[in-house]
C-alpha cells in the first residue's frame, strides 16, 4: 500500500511509484495531487507525457476534471534521461503508450536517486496488459492500483469497455467511447458482443 506518511517529501531517497488503474479511475488526478505536494516540499518536479497523447492540450497532463499541471509531451523515453537533470521527482503520465524501454529509464533514474511517478492504463480495452505498464509494476517499490465505478452496476470497476467497434489498441481523442465495468459487468457485454457477431455472419451469407 502506498502510505503517505512513509515517503518524506523533504528528502531525496530514489524510488519508483505506479498508479494505474482502468480509465475513469482518477489516476491522473493522483499523479498530479503526489506531484503538487512535491513541489509545496520545494522539489524540482518535472512532467512527461507521450506525445501521442495530444486529447486535451499540447504542454499540460489534464486529468478529467481539468485539474492540469505543465508537461513536457517526448517521443521515447530515452528523452526522460537527456531532460530530467537535476530534478528531484519525474512525473509520467499515459505511461502505456511509451516503448519497452521505459521501465529501464525509471530504473536508471530512481538509482540516482529520483523519485519517479508513473501513471498509466495496466489493460487495454480487451482487458490484456498494456504497454510497458506490467514490468513498471514489477519493479516499482511500491503499486497502487486505482478503480473507478462499473456504469452497470456500482461496484468497483478495473476495465475500460470500448462501446465502438474498433480493434486498434491505441484510440485517441476519446473518453465518450468507453466505460467503465467491474469484471463480471465486463464478460456480459463480451459475450453479448460475440453473439451479435454471430447473429449478424449467416445475415450476411445469405446476402451474398
Ligand atoms: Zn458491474
């Protein structure tokens, strides 16, 4: 668990931290409220984002309620170890869309005495590991996972359903095309979808 009153802000001790969760969880709103109390404790807070990820604004990670902290958008995560110099905590947010050496950079970083944030989806709407965010929560110290409300039936929810249908992995410019479920929620609308990819295969034979 993680534990406030066990990470001194005023101290400069190297360590990884992963928030993830399914969309709606309010990661990004954790991430930013760890980043804001560094900076009450006079830290040097440094942002990172994929560039990839341009939903809301260009410079700013913006969680969902608009609560926004200045950011630097980068191609790969290489670019963290060439700009994060002198800086006492790194903020990462979306880290599912960074490449696999990810993981390594926030290694590098937290043995020199970094400490590293890093927010991201650990599924993608198929429910299977995204990006580098598994060996991120392998080699964190330590892993919150974060929940947002199944629109089905109010219990926790860890998936984020897709309600278009597209296969790609990565969709952006988005929020409206998913929702939140909780697991059971979650393989009822996989099986109802399913059967109406069925329903609809012999339609179309007999069209043909
Ligand atoms: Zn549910």
């Amino acid at each position: 668990m993680y534990q406030e009153d066990q990470h001194q802000e005023t101290t400069r001790r190297g360590r990884i931290e992963v928030i993830c969760g399914s969309m709606f969880s309010g990661k990004t709103e954790e991430l930013i409220r760890r980043l804001k109390r560094a900076r009450f404790a006079n830290q040097q807070v440094e942002i990172y984002k994929p560039a990839i990820d341009t939903r809301y604004s260009e410079e700013d990670v913006v969680s969902h309620d608009s609560n926004s902290i200045p950011s630097t958008p980068i191609d790969s995560s290489a670019s963290i170890l060439l700009l994060a110099s002198e800086v006492d905590v790194v903020g990462i947010d979306e880290a599912q869309f960074f490449d696999e050496d990810l993981p390594n950079v926030c290694n590098m970083l937290a043995n020199n005495g970094v400490r590293v944030i890093v927010a991201g989806l650990d599924m993608d709407f198929r429910g299977t590991p995204f990006g580098p965010m598994p060996a991120l929560c392998a080699i964190a110290d330590e892993v919150s996972k974060v929940h947002a409300v199944c629109v089905k039936c109010g219990r926790l929810a860890m998936y984020s359903h897709r309600l278009v249908p597209n296969e790609k992995q990565v969709l952006l410019g988005e929020t409206m095309e998913y929702e939140p479920l909780c697991r059971a929620c979650f393989l009822k609308a996989k099986k109802e979808k399913e059967q109406k990819t069925e329903e609809e295969a012999p339609a179309n034979d007999q069209n043909t």
